[in-house]
C-alpha cells in the first residue's frame, strides 16, 4: 500500500506549516494587492512535496522594483521584442527589460511561419524564454569569470553590464482549456520569466487579417484564465508577475452569452430576418461574394445592443426611466427584457442569435467602457494591466488609465506600441509624437514596448548588409563592420573574447587541469 512510512502526524504538521507558510507570502507588500479566489489550504494541497525554488521569483521582484521605481518616479521602461538572444545581449546595455512576442515566435521560431494568430504550438513561446534565459545565464556567467580573472583594481576599468534583465512574455489566451494556461504557466516559471501577459482572445480567433476582426470570450472566461495562472504561480510558490491583458478594445465578435456582465455589449438584429449565416449561404448559392451578402444582411438588419433599442423605440422619459434601471454592470439581458415591458410601451424586438456568425461568434460593440470593467474586475488577481489598442486613440488612453486609476490608484500599466501604427492619423503632432511615452509615465503607463522592433529592425540592417556585401565583399565587410567593431571601445562580437566565451572555456581547462583562475 505505501513505500514510506505512514507518519499521519507529520504529514499533517508538514501541510498546516505549508499552508502558514502560503498566508505569510500572500501578506508581504510584494503580494499585498493580489486578492484570491482560493484558500492557502487548497494551494498547500496542490505543492510539491518537496520544495523547489525558481529563479522566475527573483526575476519577478526584479522587475517588481524596476516598474515600482519608475511609477513613483513618473518615469518608464522602454523595451522592444526580439526572439534572438545576441540581440538581448546588446538591448541590456540600454533596456531594463526584455520582450518575448508571440507575433515575433511565430515568424521566426517555427517551422511555419504566419500571421499573429497565436496558432504556433503552446510551447513556442516558453521555449524561446529559456533560451534568452539561458543565454543571459552564460553572458552574466562568463562576464563574472572574466571580471574575477582580474584583480580588483584592474576590475574598476572593466565593463559590468546587467545581463540578467528581467524577461516579459506573451501568453497570449492561454492555448486552450484551463490545464494547458496552468502548464503554459508553469513552463513560463520554469523557462526564468518575469512575467507574463494574458488576454481575452478566443482561442483560434486573434485576427489581424483584412477580413473579420477579433473575437473575445466572455469576462467569466477571462477570469478563469488569469486565475489559473495566478493559482500555477502559486502552486509553485513564485513571484513571478502576471499582467492583465484586456483586447477588448476594437474586438468585433464574442464566443457567448454567458456572462450577463457581457450583455450591455453584445448586438443583435432589431428586424426579424432569416438568420445571416442564411442569408449568406442563400446569397452564395446565387453566386454573391461572401462579404456582399454579409454586409446586405448587416444593412437590413438594425443591428444595435439591447439599450439602443430601447432607446429606438421608447420615448425620451421611458427610456430616462429604463436606463436608470437596465444600464448598469451585470444587468442580464432576461433583467433588461423585463424592465423594458414593465417601463416602454412598445414592443421592443431584439434577437443576438440572429447574427450569429458561422463559427456561432456574437456580434459584439467595443467601447472604452468594457476594457475597464474587465481590467477592473480582473485587476486584483494580476500585477499589471494592459489595454491593448488598435490605434492609439490619446483620448481612449487617458480615459481607460484615469478610469481604472480610480479604483486602483497605484496600478501599474503597460502600453504596446503595436504594429501598424500610424500617429499621424491619430491626429498627433510630430511634437506630441516625441512626448508620447513621457506623457503616458504620467498615467501610470511604466512599461512600454515596441513588440516587433525585429521584423522591420532586422530587417533593414540585414537588407543593407545584404547589398553592401553583394557589392563590395570581404573589403566592405572589414571597413564596415570589421574595423569599427574592433577600434575602442570594442563591440561585442567573435573578435572579442571575453564575449565569445573563450575565457570561460579557457577557465574550465584550468580548474580541471588544477590550476588557479583568479589572481
Ligand atoms: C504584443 C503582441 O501580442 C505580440 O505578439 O508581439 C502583438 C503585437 C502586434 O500586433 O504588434 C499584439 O499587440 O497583439
């Protein structure tokens, strides 16, 4: 029945020391703001029985003080994505942080390339994590070495970088059910991140393409995400960081109903209509392009939110009267039905399930609103949050972060200057343009990343690289890159061979053969 001894006692003494040693680590200020559906007990129970340590959890404190420092200061980090770790190597000299994006992993990590659909397999991402992680380990590792080769005076004249900058990965939706978040969480952890991004994209449906738009799961959904991943973080009893991604923002579709505090958004058609996937598939049957029919579908469709039908239909005191009762978090659509037969006189007609679209999506009306609902309710399981937005709308940033900031004065935020920005179309000014991410430090928004510096980044150095080397050969490469990299101070490459790692190498031949390596 057992190959240990049955010591009922000790294993019971050993689970309640657990269980104080779990409401000690969610008291510490570091833990302070995380509010938790669960017990320590049902924590203590999922433990290990052994203890093991990670170093995502100082990674995680790290980058906790670099973000607290910044937000009392006003100020920001400001980081790029890259998979690459030579490129991390030089980034540190200048970033406090690193960024591992899913759009980036899956150009260039796997063996089919795409478009950011978060469609690589679950593990892209944690994998590429524990190589940067790794590499950072050897880079900190051989500039130790090389640095104790020497005595403490010639050390003063030496470079010392932080290598080990804290890395911030992309969860995307978490891959699937709630088991595959808790062991992408759990792989993050192991890989040494800091911390991780969660969203609430259906799975499958992140879309930047130029047909469809996104489509989000219901805020329930939402939450058993970010609560799997809070409860893997502490099962494993690390610090690691968890932001809050909301992509609410411009979504077009939602996958349910489910969630009453969902229902304000979701649209549906005011005229009694076939169905559109009928109409569409009619339409196709009669040879009409696929986005011909939906859109004369969506024409004659009266589509709008519940209230807004009300509104069509009621006068101005009924629906005063409506909307002081129906429009408020987490009133039911059954509720709002019911306040609108009671309170208008008219019939209102309203139906979600007729826009459904073929993969059974809702139509769904995003507004600044619902990021901050979500944000705001999800915001005590996770340490940051991230709104993130097609366009950067000034007016939509600063409503989002003052909105949220009023019920979480102290949060801190991130900011992804995404794709396909376009500024100017925004209605920037080249002046503003300049103070964009000093002005977002004012709204608490500490962390800022450019997530695929590497795509066009690389790209125009390997493009000009590529012509130069086409044209001019190996007496190109020597004036280009070969001389200016070896004059003082010398830039990190092949040449140099504290970089290279033969000093390290060198340093294990020696302590194997029995010699000394330090002075
Ligand atoms: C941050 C992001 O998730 C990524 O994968 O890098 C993308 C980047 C982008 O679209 O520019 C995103 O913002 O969704």
């Amino acid at each position: 029945m057992s190959n240990v001894s049955l010591d009922l006692d000790a294993e019971e003494a050993a689970f309640q020391a657990q269980v104080a040693a779990i409401e000690k680590e969610w008291q510490n200020p570091r833990q302070a703001h995380l509010k938790r559906p669960y017990s320590a007990e049902s924590i203590a129970a999922l433990r290990n029985t052994i203890p093991i340590t990670y170093p995502s959890s100082l990674q995680g404190d790290k980058l906790w003080n670099i973000l607290k420092t910044h937000l009392a200061n006003g100020t920001h980090e400001k980081t790029f994505g890259t998979t690459e770790p030579t490129v991390v190597s030089q980034m540190v000299k200048h970033q406090q942080t690193v960024y591992v994006s899913g759009a980036l992993c899956g150009l260039s990590e796997v063996q089919h390339p795409g478009c950011d659909h978060a469609d690589y397999p679950w593990d892209t991402v944690p994998k590429v994590v524990e190589k940067i992680f790794k590499a950072q380990l050897f880079h900190d590792q051989r500039q130790h070495q090389f640095r104790m080769r020497h005595s403490k005076e010639e050390r003063a004249k030496l470079e010392k970088y932080d290598f080990m900058a804290p890395i911030i990965a992309d969860g995307d939706m978490g891959f699937g059910g709630l088991t595959t978040t808790v062991k992408l969480a759990k792989l993050f952890v192991e890989a040494g991140v800091a911390m991780i991004h969660l969203d609430d994209l259906a799975i499958g449906l992140k879309k930047f393409t130029v047909g469809e738009g996104r489509t989000v799961v219901p805020t329930s959904e939402y939450l058993s995400r970010l609560t799997a991943v809070r409860m893997q973080f502490d099962v494993m009893g690390t610090n690691t960081l968890l932001m809050c991604r909301c992509d609410t923002d411009r979504s077009q579709f939602i996958t349910s109903t489910i969630d009453p505090r969902d229902h304000e958004y979701i649209i549906g058609a005011t005229k009694d209509l076939d169905p559109l996937v009928q109409y569409v598939a009619n339409g196709m049957a009669e040879g009409k392009p696929y986005v011909q029919a939906r859109d004369e579908w969506k024409s004659q469709a009266g589509l709008m939110t519940f209230d807004q039908a009300v509104k069509e239909k009621a006068t101005e005191e009924e629906y005063q009267q409506y909307a002081s009762k129906a429009i408020a978090y987490g009133v039911s659509l059954k509720e709002k039905r019911r306040i609108a037969k009671e309170l208008v006189k008219q019939d209102v007609f309203f139906d979600w399930e007729l826009p459904r679209t073929k993969e059974g999506q809702y139509m769904w009306k995003p507004s600044v609103k619902t990021i901050v609902e979500r944000a705001v309710l999800v915001a005590p399981l996770g340490d940051m949050t991230w709104a993130r937005m097609d366009a950067p709308v000034w007016k939509d940033i600063v409503e989002f972060h003052t909105e949220v900031r009023k019920v979480y004065p102290d949060r801190m935020f991130a900011f992804g200057f995404t794709g396909m920005y376009n500024y100017e179309a925004a209605g920037f000014t080249q002046e503003q343009v300049k103070s964009f991410s000093d002005d977002m430090a004012k709204l608490g928004i500490v962390w800022q990343v450019q997530p695929i510096w590497s795509v066009a980044g690389l790209n125009i150095t390997a493009e000009k690289f590529a012509k130069e080397w086409q044209r001019d050969g190996i007496a190109g490469y020597i004036e280009t890159i070969s001389k200016p990299s070896r004059a003082p101070p010398i830039v990190d490459g092949f040449h140099k061979l504290s970089y290279a790692g033969s000093y390290l190498a060198d340093a294990f031949f020696a302590v194997v053969a029995g010699e000394k390596i330090v002075p």
